[in-house]
C-alpha cells in the first residue's frame, strides 16, 4: 500500500511539473499582445534621450528593457551581459528598468549582476515602441531608431542564427543597413508592461 502510494504521489508530481513547463512554453511562445493605445515608431525615427539617459554621443546606443519579475527577462541576462562585455567600447549600454514594483539603480546592478547604468524610465519605453520586456532598442549615434525587437528567436535565447541583437549591434557599428531578420525579429515576445502579464 505504502508503494502504491508513493508511486501514484510521484507520478502526480511529475506530471504537474511537465503541465506547468508546458504551459510556460505555450504561453511564452504566443506574441505578445499589441496594447490598444500602442503607437507604431518606425527606424529612422528621432529618439531624443539625452535628458533621461547620459551616453557617450560618439557611438551607438543599446537599451536593454528588463523587467525583473518577467521570466523571460531573466532568461536572457547572459546573453545581454555577453553582449556587453563583446561591444562595451564600441557601443554604450544601458538597461531601462520596467515594472510596477520600486528597486534602485544599485538594487537591479547589485542583484542581477549588471555593470552597465539602470535607468527607471517607462517613457523611454513608449519613446522606443516597447510593450513588453524583455526587448532591445539600438539607436544610431545621432539618436534614430535603428532596431527595436527581440533578442533571439529562441526563448533560451541559444540560436546563434537567430541572435537578432547581435546582428543589430554588428550593422550599426559597420553603418550598414540591418538585414537578415525575419518574423521572430520584430514582433514581440515576452511580458506585457508594467506587470509582466501575458
């Protein structure tokens, strides 16, 4: 009896763990969806963030939008710290911090291992198009939107063919125009603003 117990306890467990890690992976997987108020910004669009955002103004600019209580946004932490540590000369970085709950600069460097400005602006945000984190805005030396999208096709952010920041940070250090992207570049994924909804 006791056997039986166990066994029928660990089957249960097992297939509430499988049932919710499929779940995640079904929501995850949906686009994010477009607010009512959304207002499309195009590349080549002026983004003013001189007065939220101190930079260098001789290189490209990349903004991180990150959300702390996203699991989506935390996925890609690596992937936008290996970023940095690649193009930290030739590019400036910084995260804009997005979500309803209050945490200092230092708290979300401290926390999450960031060595790069944290910025708690959800203007930027609606200046850039971004609905949803975690998203990457670049902007040219003179402040035009270059790219805003995903990161990777691959919520793990692992497709290496696919790694749609990367490609973003390449063409604007090069002065060429993006190419390469497709569907999963531009559509966002991910959890909605401020309250990582879905």
């Amino acid at each position: 009896m006791k056997k039986w117990l166990a066994t029928t306890w660990l089957a249960f467990l097992l297939v509430t763990i499988v049932t919710l890690f499929w779940y995640n992976q079904f929501v995850y997987s949906l686009p994010t969806p477009v607010p009512l108020n959304y207002r499309t910004v195009k590349p080549g669009k002026k983004i003013s963030v001189n007065d939220k955002i101190k930079t260098d103004h001789t290189k490209p600019i990349f903004l991180h939008f990150f959300n702390p209580e996203c699991p989506c946004s935390r996925f890609n932490i690596d992937q936008f710290k290996a970023l940095v540590k690649t193009y930290k000369d030739q590019v400036n970085f910084a995260v804009i911090l997005l979500s309803d709950k209050h945490y200092t600069a230092s708290e979300i460097q401290k926390r999450f291992g960031f060595e790069v400005p944290v910025y708690a602006d959800s203007t930027v945000a609606a200046a850039c198009g971004v609905y949803s984190t975690p998203q990457a805005v670049v902007l040219k030396e003179d402040q035009t939107l270059y790219y805003r999208g995903n990161y990777n096709k691959s919520r793990y952010c692992t497709d290496m063919k696919t790694n749609y920041a990367k490609m973003a940070i390449e063409g604007v250090v090069k002065h060429q125009l993006l190419s390469g992207l497709d569907k999963y570049a531009l559509k966002a994924y991910g959890c909605t603003l401020p309250n990582c909804g879905k």
